[in-house]
C-alpha cells in the first residue's frame, strides 16, 4: 500500500469529518479538494468511498449522544425511554421530506446542479442568509430550547427545510440548522436534531452506495476506506464537541461569513485556473 495514498485518505477524512457537521457545505469543500488530491483507485470506488466514509461520522454521533438516543438505557425511566422513542420518531417524520425528494429527483438534481457555479452561488448565498438571520434572531427568544419542547410539526417543518440541502453546496447541516432557528429553535437543539437527522440519512446512502459497488474490495481498496472512516470518526468527535460548545457563547455568523469566502475562493479557482 503506497503511503501517499494513506495520507491523501487521511486528509480526505479529516475535510469529511470536519465539514459534515458545521454548517460550511461538505461539498464544497469537496470539488476544491478533488482538484489537488486524486486517490488512485477507480472511478466506481470513488464515488462509493465518498459517501461511505460518511460511517464513520455517523459513528461519531452515536457515540457522543448514545445515551441519548438509546431507547433502551437502564439508566433511564419509563417517561424518559418514551421520550426517547418520540425523538426518534420525530426524526424519522423529518427525514420524510428530503427522503422522497431525494429518490424521486436526486439524479436529475445532480445533473443539472453539481457544478462549481451552482456550489459558488449556494455558498454565498446561505451565507448572507446566516448574517441575516442571526441578525434578525437577536431580537427573538426561542421558543424550542429543549429536545421534549420539539414537536412533531416543529420536526417536520425542519425536515421540509433539509430539501434544500439536495441542491449541491448548500449543506445539510446549514439547511436544517438555518430552518431551525427560523422556527423557533434554540441554536443548541438545532444543532443537535441536525446531528440526529444526518444517522438514517447517511447510513442509508452509505448501505445504497455498497450494495451498487458490492463487498469485492481489493486488500487497498479496503485499507483506504476503513482509514477514511476511521479518519472520519475521530474528526467528527472533535468537529462536533467543537460546535456545541462555540455556539453556547457565539451565533452562526462566523460561518457565514466563512462560506461566503469559500464561495468567492471557489469562483476565483475555477475561472482562472481549472481547464
């Protein structure tokens, strides 16, 4: 296994692990990183690993949240294990929207949008759109700050909002955090149900991608994908802990601002330098 190979996995995992959970559009960073590094593998493989390095991730949010999300604590009694079942199911009402949009539409989304001039535009775009809310918010006070306060119309309403995210560069954490607040959240619960919406949605594109690829991997292919994910997992861990505990004193602006000059880097790159 060529060592290069492994360091360019790690740094695929660590942008992966980092951009999937703030609101910064994992895509975008994506298409600028696709541009340096080039993993030598098939293309079929390419885009499989992808999205199945996204495991690791979501290994990273069950881990943190665990007793949270488990129906089933000891720990916890009859109420709060119902509770718990509630969230999930307000979860699984929120993916609902995307879901079907998804399956019904994501490859002529793809086809019409996953260009860099699209990316630009949703980067800079939402960007604004943080500054504007946040601006706007500073004179309201959330009335869902706690995950018993989100009810299931609040949750399905933010499911509505992750539609967004099927268009390239707006991220699927930005999209539904940004709803979220619009509705009525406090900044910690949409960051949290953003980060409980991303389990079903990526684990179930992961099992789609592998089953298309199939289980056949080459003793490289599989060593490259187990140090994506692993890569992945340790960087989401601190990528996570990191937001929630930045936006217990600071709102989104900053990265707002962030992806509007993700935005005009991305432009700039493509316009003067990419063929």
């Amino acid at each position: 296994m060529d060592f290069i190979e492994i360091i360019k996995t790690i740094f695929l995992g660590i942008v992966q692990g980092i951009t999937e959970w703030l609101p910064i559009s994992s895509t975008g960073h994506m298409i600028l990183t696709d541009e340096f590094i080039h993993l030598n593998v098939s293309q079929a493989f390419m885009d499989m690993f992808l999205v199945v390095i996204q495991l690791g991730s979501i290994l990273a949010v069950l881990v943190l949240y665990f007793h949270k999300l488990n129906p089933f604590s000891p720990k916890k009694n009859t109420v709060e294990k119902q509770e718990t079942l509630s969230l999930w199911l307000k979860v699984i009402i929120a993916i609902i929207p995307a879901g079907v949009i998804g399956v019904l539409f994501n490859d002529k989304i793809d086809k019409l949008f996953f260009n860099y001039q699209t990316v630009t535009i949703t980067l800079i775009l939402y960007g604004i759109l943080f500054i504007v809310v946040e601006n706007y918010n500073k004179r309201r006070t959330p009335k869902v700050d706690t995950l018993e306060k989100l009810d299931f119309k609040t949750a399905f309403l933010i499911g509505c909002f992750q539609i967004l995210s099927l268009i390239p560069g707006t991220s699927r954490s930005g999209s539904t955090i940004l709803g979220a607040i619009l509705i009525g959240t406090s900044r910690n619960i949409a960051a949290e149900f953003s980060f409980f919406l991303a389990v079903p949605i990526m684990f179930g594109a992961s099992l789609i991608k592998l089953l298309k690829f199939g289980f056949s991997f080459t003793n490289n292919e599989l060593i490259i994908l187990l140090t994506g994910m692993i890569t992945a997992f340790v960087v989401s861990i601190l990528a996570i802990k990191f937001l929630v505990g930045y936006i217990k004193k600071h709102d989104f602006k900053a990265f707002g601002y962030y992806r509007i000059i993700l935005g005009l880097v991305v432009i700039t790159y493509f316009a003067l330098f990419a063929q």
